[in-house]
C-alpha cells in the first residue's frame, strides 16, 4: 500500500512510522502496521501537519493507541492484544500525554467508536457502521437489503464488499 507524503514530510513520517513498526512487530501485525501507516499518512498531509510540533515517540505511541482504540485492542478476548499502558510504556511516553495526543488524533480525523474509515479490514464485515446506509432519509442494514441494492451501494463505494456474494468470515 503506497501513500503519497508531502516531500517536507518525509523524514518524519519514516521515523515515526519506524517506531510503529517496531511496536506492530513486536506486539501486533502487519494488518495493523497499514493502517498505523494510514493514519500517520493523513496526518503528515493535513496542512499544517501536526507532525511538525511533538516528539516522534509521542506521535508513534498516540498513532498505535488511536487505531487500537477502534479496533478494541485492549479487550482480552481480541488478537492481537495490548493494554494501552504496554502501548505507552514500549514507547517510553506517559500514558497522560500519549492518551491526550491520542485524543487529539481521533478528534482531528473525527475517528469514533467502530469507524469504518479506521477499522481492520479484517474486522469490516462485522463492524455493524459498514453497512448502515441512509437510503431516502431512513437508515439501513445493507446486508439485508435486495443484492441488486447491496451491489449499487458498492458502486458507489459506499460498502467494502456485496454481503450476498460473500462467505460470512469463520475469524
């Protein structure tokens, strides 16, 4: 997956993305270390990027933290895993600056619980948010909605996958 970063913002994407790299090797995977990539991706494109005041480590520990946030990372019966104090302690940032940048983070990109924009594409087809759509002013389940629906919807980019056509995930 190739992004384009703003040539001012090179440097600093690839060390903070080095250090989140370091941490999805670690402790989680390389579906996580794209999405972590995405995001500091959308950050170092933002005008003015926020990448420009703070610390890489505090970026790289609040980027990890606001992706595992939608994706549930702290709950144990998840895998991968990881309380966010292990997020924090790997990067040596204090979990009060790194949860605050964190929240920082999901504000800007108006990143909420389940959002479908932040969520592991392995986990889309379970997040219910995927697939609620506002078809004249009332909202629906997409997955129960005609194919001939389900597949205008994907036209339009508006759902990842048509539900009639595929296997419902066994993970």
């Amino acid at each position: 997956m190739s992004q384009r970063i703003p040539q001012a913002m090179a440097v600093k994407f690839a060390a903070v993305t080095a250090l989140t790299d370091a941490f999805c090797e670690h402790a989680l995977n390389d579906e996580y270390r794209q999405l972590i990539h995405r995001l500091v991706g959308t950050l170092a494109r933002k005008r003015p990027s926020p990448l420009l005041s703070g610390t890489e480590k505090v970026w790289a520990a609040a980027a990890v933290h606001a992706v595992g946030r939608i994706n549930f990372l702290d709950d144990p019966a998840q895998t991968p895993h990881c309380r966010p104090s292990a997020i924090f302690q790997f990067f040596g940032v204090a979990e009060s600056t790194g949860q605050n940048k964190s929240r920082e983070i999901r504000e800007m990109l108006k990143m909420g619980t389940l959002s479908p924009d932040w969520t592991l594409p392995s986990r889309l087809a379970r997040n219910p948010l995927v697939w609620m759509l506002n078809i004249d002013g009332v909202l629906v389940d997409i997955r129960h909605a005609p194919v001939e629906l389900q597949r205008l919807a994907f036209l339009k980019g508006l759902i990842p996958f048509i539900p009639a056509e595929q296997m419902e995930p066994t993970a």
